[in-house]
C-alpha cells in the first residue's frame, strides 16, 4: 500500500497545527461558529446531533494494522471505544469532543492518517472497488490511478471550494464493485484491443434529492491525460454549477440542464488548452505509484486443497460461511475473505476497539498486514491462504465478526441517521435491527439469496437507499418519523434506481413491510432468479398488492 513521503508528512503535520491555533481561537472566543465552520469542515469535523463528529480519510479503503491500532487507540482514548465505517470506505468517531480533536488528528498523522476533504464542498475520498488488486474478473488494478488522483486532488486550490461536494469512484474489474455509475465522476480503468492502458468515463450520477444514473462521455481516455481531463470536467462544473442553491448544485444537474452532449463539448474544448500540460502523467510517475501496490510475496507452490475441502465437509457452519464470506482470488491457494460488521443487535458498519485491534491481529496473521474498508461497511482480508480459512474463522467468528450474510437481507447498508445526524429526518439503526431480528434465521435468508437492503434517515442518500434492491427512506410526516420503500435499485455495471411503491410506512410496519416482499418474491420468482430480477421482470404492482393489503388500515398517504 501506499506510505506517506516527506511531503505528505510535512503537509499533514501543517494542518494539523493550523488545526489545533483555529480551534483553540474558537474555543476562546476569537473565532465565531460561523468563522469555524468552513475551517472544521476543511477537517472531517461535523456538529451532529449530540456531539461533534469526525470522520477519518481512508483512502480507496486501504488500512494497514499499524493503521487500525490506531484507530481503536483513538476510539477507547478520545470516543466511547467503537468507529463506525461509512459507504465511503471511511471511519467517523460519533462522540469526539472539541477540544481534543486536534490530539486525534496529530494521532492520525504519526501512521499516515487525516481527516483532510472528508467533508466540505471539496473532492472526497476516492473509492474504488474493495477487491482491488486480487478479483479474478480484475482488467487493471485500479488503486495506482486512485492514490493519483488522491494526490492530485487533495488541497488542490482552484477545486477546494466547488459548488457541491464532489466524489470519484473506480473500477477496473469486469464488475462495478465501486458503483462508479452513481459518482459524480465514475472512471473504468480498462485495457484496448492492443493493451493500452486507459478509462472509461462517466459524469453526473449521484444519488441524493435526485438520484441519476451517470452518462459515458469518453469511452476510452488514455492514461496519461487522466488528470488533464479531469482538469477539464472540474474547470466546466466549477464555472457553470449552481452556488444559489444547494440544492441544484451537483454536477448531475448542471449535466442534466446542458444537456451530455453539450457538457461534452465544453469538456472537450476545455481540455484541448489543458493536454499535454504539466499534470500530464508519465510512465515513471505511474510506475512510482504502481510501486506500492506491487502483489505481496505470495507462496508459488500453494498445495492441494483436500484438507479445506474435507472441513468444508463436516462442518456445515464454517461452509455456510465460506460460501458467503469467501470469495475467489486471482493467486491460486488464496481468498478474500470478508468480515462481517452485520452482525444481529449491533448498527451496520460499527466495530469497537476491540474488534479493529483483533482485526489488525488478524491481517498481519493472515494477510500481509493489510485489510480493505468496502463501501458496504465490511472489512475484507484480501490475501488469506485456503488453509488458513478455518483458523481464521474460528477466530472471527469468536469476536462477532464471522455473521455468514454477505449480499443477504441482513447485510444492510444503513446510515447513522437520527440516533446521531442532523440532518436526518428519522432513525435508520432501530429499524436496521428489527429487520435484522425478523430475519435473522440463517436458513431462511440463504433460501431468499441474494437481496441488497439499504436504509437512509434522509435524502441525502448515504446509505444509497435509491440502488437497494430494497431501499427505505426516512421521512418527516407532520413532526412523526415514517419510512418510504423503494424496490428495483441495483449498483454495479447495469445500474438502476428504484422506483417508490407507495405512501410510506411507520417504523413498527417495516419489518411486516420487508417480509410482504419476500415473500412476494419468494411466490412469483424463477429458478435461480434474484430478489431485483423477479422486480424488473413482474413490476411493482404484485408487491404493492402484499403490503398494502397487509397493511391497508394503517397506511396514510
């Protein structure tokens, strides 16, 4: 993975003690709320409902131990001993106070951490798929072009202050594990007919208040220009995009207003002044970065796997688990092997000091000492020897972290929501948990296969409540927290939105809600057909039919 040099060193150390003189003039009384906002938000600092909260950098999803012991560190010395991990491959501390948040960052900065465009109207954290690197159906490996665009984004002064907050996403697999087409910016690294390295380009999706499925608008951009082109689509939406109005500023609505092949054009005219500049990228500067995610040491000579075969045999358990949690690798005599922060009773994507230090364990046992955050707030051990998989379950599962629902009902995708942010118009864990509770019967969640459940407090969509196979929404009726459902979203290569079915919900109905429509499902579907497919092929007036007849005297429009 990548380690920071002298420069970024020397940069992270800068903020940090530009950081700490700001917040201890706001503290003092020398600089107002208003004066410290922009300021904290320029580092990863919110006021959420009961305290501030922070949220860590981890870029493309990358964590070394060393890393994660420091994360626990922070989260038992500064927050209530636990971190929760966010749909963008980050870590926000919910209970944080003020006056110790500069300690915390000067923490981050001794392992190569910060909490820099974390927030903000700025370019995010970079994502991209958690796989990187090792997926079998893997054209490119994606994660040198995205520490990149890291590097050459991060306090970039001509894109710091955007009309909107902007984020960049991607994939160079024959899968879509980074759902690159609802970024602002989705690039597919991908290889020509000759083997040229290049990207496919994708601009204005996003979800949100108007969630949009992205528009290709270049089909293969070579390597070299991809800075310079992002230069130029940067430049275009820094000029054009809404400031009057918050709500109107994404870059999908400035897309969507000049309609693509016009923004393409101004994409096109505004890079002919800018290729070839000095943000060209060489061969040594790609072979520099490429340098630090060179492939571990791998054993060459890995052995049958007669023995993982026989426990797989008399264990039905562990199988139960291999067959969700493990997944294949492009090394043979390896996995990838996700832990699963899903467990029954606990909030989606939560872990607590112990865990993250069992984790960091766990890694440098069985896989290099790395481990990957994916943005469906799971961690993955990317480089596990078959015959260490017992082993390492055994371990997992004895820390709660070895729940075999990976791609099922109950491994939801949910927001923090009301329990803890502002913004949120109702409570998305409580309901998490009851649903979790209702289908928590391993039996039964394996028999309905494959289903994405994603819950958001509010419409800013950060738990992507719009591409869940089932997606449900917080919302405000008249002072009382209610639910809307979505059915039919689904992220990847053939990206969808869902399409609301009705009035909504009040959170006592959502578990009935969500059992209508499995077994709906479960009534009408194909052999071998997943959850959304049954959605796409008999629409939604079947699942419509169930839950409001179920529900009928208790739905209010």
């Amino acid at each position: 993975m990548y380690r920071y040099d002298a420069i970024d060193a020397t940069l992270v150390a800068q903020r940090v003690a530009q950081f700490r003189d700001q917040t201890r003039r706001h503290l003092a009384g020398e600089l107002s709320e208003d004066d410290f906002r922009p300021l904290r938000l320029q580092n990863g600092l919110y006021v959420q409902r009961h305290s501030p909260m922070l949220r860590v950098a981890i870029p493309y999803g990358l964590l070394s131990s060393t890393q994660l012991r420091k994360l626990a560190r922070i989260a038992r010395a500064y927050d209530r001993g636990y971190g929760h991990f966010t749909t963008r491959q980050n870590l926000q501390y919910n209970w944080p106070k003020l006056a110790q948040v500069p300690e915390i960052l000067a923490e981050l900065a001794e392992v190569g951490m910060h909490a820099i465009q974390t927030s903000g109207n700025c370019i995010r954290n970079v994502t991209t798929d958690h796989f990187a690197g090792v997926a079998p159906d893997e054209h490119v490996d994606p994660r040198a072009l995205a520490e990149i665009v890291r590097q050459w984004s991060t306090l970039h002064p001509e894109f710091a202050f955007l009309p909107r907050k902007f984020k960049i996403a991607l994939s160079g697999a024959e899968s879509d594990r980074a759902a690159t087409l609802v970024h602002d910016i989705g690039l597919h690294a991908t290889r020509s007919a000759g083997g040229e390295l290049g990207l496919r380009v994708i601009v204005g999706g996003g979800l949100g208040r108007t969630p949009v499925v992205g528009h290709v608008v270049r089909e293969f951009l070579p390597w070299r220009d991809l800075l310079t082109y992002l230069e130029a689509i940067l430049r275009v939406y820094n000029l054009h995009g809404r400031r009057d109005n918050a709500y109107k500023a994404r870059i999908k609505i400035l897309v969507k207003a000049l309609g693509v092949e016009a923004f393409r054009a101004q994409v096109e005219a505004e890079w002919a002044h800018l290729r070839g500049n000095e943000s060209t990228l060489t061969g040594e500067e790609l072979a520099r970065v490429s340098a630090h995610f060179a492939p571990p040491p791998y054993e060459t000579a890995p052995g049958d796997e007669s023995a993982l075969a026989a426990l797989l045999a008399a264990d039905r358990a562990f199988a139960r688990w291999a067959n969700r949690n493990v997944h294949p690798h492009r090394q043979p005599g390896y996995r990838a092997v996700t832990l699963s922060l899903k467990k029954t009773g606990v909030p989606p994507g939560d872990v607590t000091a112990g865990q993250m230090e069992l984790v960091a364990d766990l890694a440098e046992r069985f896989s290099f000492g790395e481990l990957r955050v994916s943005h469906e707030q799971n961690l993955i051990l990317a480089d596990v020897r078959s015959r260490d998989l017992h082993a390492l379950w055994t371990l997992a599962r004895a820390a709660g972290l070895a729940t075999p629902n990976i791609g099922l009902l109950t491994d939801i995708v949910c927001c923090p929501g009301g329990d803890f942010c502002a913004l949120a118009n109702a409570k998305s864990i409580p309901v998490a948990e009851a649903i979790q509770r209702r289908f928590d019967d391993l039996d039964y969640l394996h028999d309905i296969g494959e289903l994405d459940l994603n819950i958001s407090g509010c419409m800013n969509s950060c738990a992507h409540h719009h591409v869940g196979h089932i997606g449900i929404l917080g919302v405000d009726k008249n002072g009382a927290e209610w639910y809307q459902v979505s059915i039919g979203g689904e992220q990847g290569i053939g990206a969808t939105i869902g399409e609301v079915i009705g009035p909504s919900f009040a959170a006592s109905e959502m578990p009935g809600v969500v059992e209508g429509l499995v077994e709906t499902y479960l009534d009408h579907r194909h052999a071998d057909e997943r959850f959304v497919d049954t959605v796409h092929r008999i629409g939604l007036g079947p699942f419509k039919a169930r839950v409001y007849g179920q529900f009928r005297e208790a739905i209010h429009a």
